[in-house]
C-alpha cells in the first residue's frame, strides 16, 4: 500500500478489559482497508481497564469524525473512551511562563525545528519579559497580569483565548501562578505542568539552594498533568542527574534546567503523539 504522512491516523482507547477487543478493532481497521503501522496495549489488572494505540495508514483520507462515525458501534460493544488523531495535524499549543525562560526557550527552538510535532500557537505571560523571544519566532504574546483582584478575569482571558486559538494542550513552562480549581477541571486532561522533583522536601523559594545545604545527590524534574491538587496530578514523565559533592548552587541549578527542558519536551511531544493515556491518578504512556 502507498501512503503519504497525510493519510496516517491513530487510535486511542480505553475500556474495561474483556476478550475480543484487540480483534473488534483489527477488523474494523481491514474493513476500512487500513495498514497497522504500530500497535501497542495494556491491561491493567489492577483497575481493570484495557489501554491500545494503534498507529495506521489509509490509502485515501479521512477525517477523525468520518473515522468516529463509522468506529462508534464496535466502541459501544466495548463500553469504549476512544479517539481518532490525525498524524498529519500539529497539536496547537499555549504555553504559559513567568519570570523563568528556559523551558519557553526550548520548547520554541524544538517546535520550530520540527523536532516537537506541535505549532505553538501562542505565549502568555503574567509579566513580559520573554515578549521579544515570543516575537523572534513569529509567535504571539499575551501579557495577562495576575493579581489576587484580577485572577477571575485573567482566567477568563485565558480560557477565552484557549477557545479562539482553538488550543489542544496548555504547557505550564514555569508559570508561577496557581490556577483555579475551575480551570484545571475545564483543561483536564490538556495541560501539563513542569517542576523541579524536590517536592515536597523542599518548598517555597531558592529551592536548589535548600537541596545544596542538604547536600543532595540527585535533582530532577517531573512533567506531569494538572489538577486541582498542587504538583499531585498523573505524571507524565521524570528524570533525574547525578551532582559530585563539590557543586555549588549555581551548578545546580544549571543542571535543574536542563533537565526540566528535556524532561517537559518528552512529555509534550507524547502527548502530541497521542501516547499518553489517563488511568486515573496515573498515566499508561506508549513508547
């Protein structure tokens, strides 16, 4: 079969596990003259929930709602949380930042390179130190400031703003604003925080410093989903880097962005693919 990346899709579900599922949707796929590319499941003994991935090729294109219409009985069979994705179609994403640019900075140059599959359609900040870099990529920038006074309107702009740019993931890249309960219920599932692993030892501000009089030996980061529940939302990915006893703060702190830049990256860009899935306080990624 010939095909062009245009007419690459994939599927992603969820349901309770029972026999015959991987069948029900391989059938579907020869039905429709579809070529598996890539399949990839779990069950989860646990919970009971089936997780699949399947990546595949048409030899003539088809919308995701064209594909839904046409998949949603075998999805009823099966008591299925199900999606369709175009493999061709960015993600478009919203990336927000405060006064620490290392993450924004990185996410720019990956998107621009193609090395993320995502068109970042927008920056928004509660203070404008990275309007120029936002601008140097053709990107737009929102300033929406955040006072105690001002948060319900700033979260309405936000949303708003979500709604017209037809936003698929908002990236939180060290956005030191906590946002409301309402707002992480309505972006569920479509917005990812990143944040240093020395939670919940040590708090507050000059975190690494604090992690420097202790003495430790590893720093990470953590990329996960947000929720109403600070920094306790389904981790996407975590990584960490080994320090020698004899550096300083600053070095820490180097190393912590560095970090943080590839770890949100990889998070991102799973979730862009379509890899990563929720399984309650948890998260079945596919390699």
């Amino acid at each position: 079969m010939t095909t062009t990346p245009e007419h690459q899709y994939a599927l992603t579900l969820s349901c309770p596990d029972s026999p015959g599922i991987v069948h029900a949707v391989t059938g579907y796929l020869l039905g429709i003259g579809g070529d598996i590319l890539d399949s990839q499941q779990y069950g989860d003994r646990q919970s009971g929930i089936f997780f699949l991935r399947v990546h595949f090729a048409l030899g003539r294109p088809m919308t995701p709602q064209e594909l839904g219409a046409e998949f949603s009985d075998t999805a009823a069979r099966f008591s299925m949380t199900w999606q369709f994705h175009d493999m061709a179609a960015p993600t478009r994403v919203l990336v927000m930042v405060s006064k620490y640019g290392h993450c924004l900075n990185d996410l720019l140059f990956r998107a621009a390179t193609g090395a993320l599959p995502v068109q970042i359609a927008g920056v928004v900040s509660n203070c404008r130190d990275f309007e120029e870099l936002a601008g140097a990529h053709g990107i737009p920038f929102h300033h929406i400031p955040v006072t105690p006074e001002t948060k319900p309107e700033a979260e309405r702009r936000l949303l708003d703003l979500v709604a017209e740019e037809r936003i698929e993931l908002v990236v939180l890249a060290r956005y030191m604003q906590i946002l409301s309960a309402d707002v992480c219920k309505r972006l569920d599932g479509r917005i990812i925080n990143i944040h240093h692993s020395f939670l919940p030892s040590f708090k507050g501000a000059r975190p690494y410093h604090q992690a420097h009089t202790r003495g430790v030996k590893l720093i990470g980061a953590t990329a996960h989903y947000v929720t109403a529940d600070l920094d306790e939302g389904p981790i996407i990915e975590q990584d960490v880097v080994r320090v020698r006893h004899d550096a300083d703060p600053r070095h820490l702190v180097a190393l912590g962005r560095d970090i943080e830049n590839t770890t949100l990256a990889r998070a991102v860009a799973w979730h862009a693919e379509h890899r990563v899935l929720l399984n309650g306080t948890r998260t079945v990624v596919f390699s």
